[in-house]
C-alpha cells in the first residue's frame, strides 16, 4: 500500500504535467499576485513612519500612541 503523502505528490504531479490550459492560467495567476503585492504596494501603502520620524523610538511612540488611544 502506497502511503498518503506519496499518493498525494503523485497525483499533483500527474495533474500538473497534463495540464495544458492549467499551467496559462497559473502564469496569469502569479503575474496578478506579483501586480498586487509588489506594484501597487509602493502606489498605496507609502512608509508613513520612515517619512515621518527620524528614529525607531519616535516610530514606536506613535504606534503606541495609536494603538493605546481611547476613541
């Protein structure tokens, strides 16, 4: 008897060999996560802390500060 995680490599591999539209769609996939998290980071989340406070423990004053505050 073949073990799980044996059966389970098999299969995924034997899937991903015969794939031929699959693999087109998983380039498209990874090129949409690589827009995502490597572009559009630096467009919407600019560093705020490095921008705006010179060292580390201004830095952590202000999140301290911002998550401590009471609305």
């Amino acid at each position: 008897m073949i073990a799980l995680p044996e059966k389970l490599y098999s299969f995924y591999r034997d899937g991903f060999r015969s794939m031929v539209l699959g693999r087109t769609l998983w380039k498209i996939i990874v090129i949409k996560l690589f827009v995502i998290f490597a572009v559009l980071k630096f467009f919407l989340f600019p560093n705020y802390l490095n921008k705006n406070f010179n060292t580390e423990h201004e830095r952590a004053g202000h999140v301290l500060e911002n998550l401590t505050k009471s609305p």
